[in-house]
C-alpha cells in the first residue's frame, strides 16, 4: 500500500534536507515518491497503478505520495513545476526524477534497472 508522506515523515523516512545538504537517503529500501495533487488527471490515472507495483513489490520497495498542494515547500525543494513526478531513490546513490504518468511496463523497468529490484 502507498503511504502518504508529510514533511515531518520525509525528513525521518527519506532524506532531512533542513540538515544535510549532500544527498544521504534515510529509507532502508529503495523508493519511488509520487508527487500528485488531487485535481491531476494524470495523478488519478497512475495512481492504481503504483497501488498495484506496492502489493507486487511489498517488502522490496516503498511507494509514498507527497500532495504538492498540501506540501508546497517538499515539492520546491524539489523542484517539481509539474505533476505527477516521480522521484526514484535507489538504496546507494543519487535519486532520478521523471515527469508525466508513465505505464506500468516503464515503471517496472526503473524498477528493475535503476533501483536493482526484482519481484
């Protein structure tokens, strides 16, 4: 199941930004973050998707969503000037960002290629 993050649970779960300044990923698995908002076509069409890669990834991946209208100061440290976007955040490395509501078979891709996680 997706987990909605605020800022207080993506400064402990994912990376504390306010006190590093070089990227150090807190998470023990690797992750994909959805920034969204609830008007967003878009956001609403990809959504069941990431709930479906949850259930075929559980144990082995995290999902969060972080609602950019609800956490505009997550979504500028992050620059996000669209949605949805996704940040993926491997387990060692710099985090990737990719924008639009990409299908299932891309996201598996990522999954399988960038963040090295096989179902």
């Amino acid at each position: 199941m997706t987990e909605l993050l605020n800022k207080e649970t993506f400064l402990k779960k994912v990376f504390n930004y306010e006190k590093n300044k070089d990227w150090k990923f807190k998470g023990n698995l690797p992750c994909i973050i959805d920034f969204y908002a609830d008007w967003c076509g878009p956001c609403k069409m990809i959504a069941p998707v990431l709930e479906t890669l949850s259930e075929e990834y559980k144990g082995k991946i995290n999902i969060y969503k972080i609602n950019t209208e609800m956490e505009q100061e997550l979504a500028a440290a992050f620059a996000v000037r669209s949605i949805p976007t996704m940040l993926f955040i491997p387990k060692e490395g710099q985090p990737k960002m990719a924008q639009g509501a990409l299908p299932k078979h891309e996201l598996e891709q990522i999954i399988n290629d960038f963040l090295k996680v096989k179902k």
